[in-house]
C-alpha cells in the first residue's frame, strides 16, 4: 500500500486501484491497513493508496467522502464499489478479489 505524501503519486496505470480513505486517529486504522495487505497480498496488480483525509481535503470532495473510512474500488478511473466503516477481513478480501479478477 502506498500512503499518498503528494497529489500527483495517485496514478491510474492500472485497470483497477483501491483508494483507502482514512484519518489516523482512527482507533480501527490500522485493522483496515491490514486487511488491505491481506488484499495486496492476494491481488498484487491492483494498487492500493492510503489517503489521509486531513491532509487531502481535495480528494475527499473529489470523490465525495464524508465517512471514515471508506474504500474504494475504481476501475479504469471509475468508482465500482464504495465500502464504508469497518467490514469483515474476509468479506474485504472478496469483494476486492470478485471485481478486481480478470
């Protein structure tokens, strides 16, 4: 997973990207950052970003989130699926590994 220092490190080289919307004060944090590379490890071609809502308000309107966390699933630049709050680890694992496979 990649923690975003910067706009332009968000990229859309692949077909599918996860965006991980969080705010470290979170007390649940960091039981989605591993469910995330649980994901990672099991879809290696699909990027994941950590994104501090603090500190992007821009890709907070952008993409219209007003809770956290929320993930993510875009497809070629496009949201596909939204998942706020926290969910099960293996329900996250799925849902990334149903859209994401090719």
């Amino acid at each position: 997973m990649l923690f975003i220092n910067h706009e332009n490190e968000l990229t859309w080289d692949k077909k599918f990207q996860g965006l991980y919307f969080y705010a470290i004060w979170m007390p649940f944090n960091r039981k989605v950052i591993r469910m995330l590379d649980t994901v990672s490890d099991n879809l290696p071609n699909v990027p994941l970003f950590a994104i501090d809502v603090v500190y992007f308000k821009s890709f907070c309107k952008r993409f219209n989130i007003i809770t956290v966390p929320t993930t993510l699933i875009m497809e070629n630049g496009k949201e596909v699926k939204r998942i706020q709050g926290v969910t099960h680890s293996k329900e996250f694992v799925a849902i990334f590994s149903d859209i994401c496979t090719e």
